[in-house]
C-alpha cells in the first residue's frame, strides 16, 4: 500500500485515525471562517497584519490572529519578522500556500457566479 503524504495535521488521536486527514477534513480547514478570504488577500504578495485586518470587513483581531497561527502551524503561511527597529512583521504563502491559488480563485469565481442563489443572506 502507497503511503498517503499529510498535508493537514490530524488533532484527532482516536483510533483507527491517521495524521493524514481526508479530502473532507483539508475542505473543512480551508472553509473555516475567514481562512479563504486570508489566503486570497496573501495571494497578491506578503502582507502586514494591520493590512490584512484592514482589508478584511467583519474579523476581529482576535480571530484573525487566530487564523494566522493556524495557517502558519500548517506551514500554509510564513510569519517574517524584521531585525530592524521598529520590528515589521509580514505574513506569506508558502508554496503549499501558493498551491492553492488556484482552487481559491475557482471558488471565489464560482461565489461571483451563483452568490444569489447560495447565500443565505438571514444569517
């Protein structure tokens, strides 16, 4: 049997569980609140926490923190942090990161496409 390459770490440690998550698992990672919308805004180039928290209505800092810590702890995301005074710190897709511009474009052009058929605008 082939053995699966992990791309997202399992925080499930029941038996029987893998530490390669299934295609559902990766979809439900990338579709959390605000991870897409993240990763397209890093798509452009690196960015600046206050740029991305800026450019993103509707996060809390927080939550955006939140988020960068869990793109970066999949290594989907780099934090660089500047030696100079005052210190600049810039977030940036890795080129797993980048490997995924794709499927964001897709879907934010599929969004685009049919928003006013699937959103649920209640919520």
């Amino acid at each position: 049997m082939e053995k699966k390459e992990c791309l997202i770490q399992s925080s499930i440690s029941e038996k029987g569980v893998t530490n390669c998550d299934s295609f559902h698992s990766a979809i439900e990672f990338i579709g959390k609140r605000w991870m897409g919308i993240i990763i397209y805004h890093l798509l452009s180039g690196p960015k600046r926490y206050h740029e991305l928290f800026a450019d993103i209505h509707g996060i809390s800092d927080r939550l955006l923190t939140e988020r960068l810590r869990e793109l970066e702890a999949q290594r989907l995301i780099i934090k660089k942090v500047s030696k100079s005074s005052p210190r600049k710190v810039e977030y940036e897709l890795t080129e797993a990161g980048r490997g995924l511009e794709e499927t964001i474009r897709a879907i934010f052009k599929w969004v685009k496409e049919h928003s006013g058929q699937t959103c649920n605008k209640t919520k």
